[in-house]
C-alpha cells in the first residue's frame, strides 16, 4: 500500500509542477483538509490559494526524498519560484526565491485525504524582495 500511495502523492507533484490545477484537486478526496502556511480548509479553500501561487510565482516542487508507511507519505522538496504577477495585491520583482519544504499527507483509497504544508513562507518572500502576505 506505501508504494501506491507514493505513486498518488507523486502524481500530485506532477500535476502542480505542470500547474494543472484541476489535475492537482483530482488527487484529493471530497472531504480533504489541506493544512498551509497561508491557512487551512477544504478544497475550496485551498483552490484558489494554489492557483494564485502557480501564477503569480511559477512554482515548482523538486522531490529531494519520499518516505511512506501504510497511509502516511512524507516528501521532502526543493521548492523555486520567481514573482511574475501580482500576489495579493502586492508588487512584481522579477526575482526568484529557493527553499526547502515538507509536507505530509495521508492517503486512502487511491485520493489524499490530508496535507499539512511547511514552507519558510517569511524566507519565500523576502527573497523575492516582497513583504510578507
């Protein structure tokens, strides 16, 4: 079940590299709480937040290491963006940012279940030469 349930995770990866936001939801069930820096709720919560920062930022997930035991997947990632559109109302810099970042999930039944995000969001910004959201 560990292997399959780092293939669901995987492929969500996948689906946000590709900033295929619709390919990102599909991979989580109905009911699924997402837990991040910028909050946490349902889908419909989460949603918008990750298409503003696939657009504003070009996101993109580098997996650096996948541990899995029974429903529970960790990934550890090099993530890298750049500011080029307006986030939240804020300036455009051009400029890139890189960190690490973790997140757990739980899967069940082929669709994740849970996701908790950490990121240095404060790190991100300052980078990029934007103040904190």
């Amino acid at each position: 079940m560990s292997e399959q349930n780092k293939r669901v995770v995987l492929s969500y990866v996948d689906a946000f590299n590709r900033a295929d936001l619709d390919g990102v939801c599909a991979m989580f069930a109905p009911d699924a709480l997402i837990y991040g820096a910028l909050g946490w709720g349902g889908l419909e919560r989460a949603r918008p937040v990750w298409e503003q920062l696939m657009r504003c930022f070009q996101m993109s997930l580098e997996v650096d290491a996948v541990a899995a035991e029974g429903d529970h997947v960790v990934v550890r990632y090099t993530e890298r963006g750049r500011s080029v559109q307006s986030f939240l109302g804020g300036p455009v810099t051009g400029r890139d940012y890189e960190l690490p970042a973790m997140e757990w999930f739980v899967v069940k039944e082929g669709h994740i279940e849970r996701r908790w995000g950490v990121r240095d969001t404060a790190a991100m910004f300052h980078q990029m030469g934007l103040p904190a959201p």
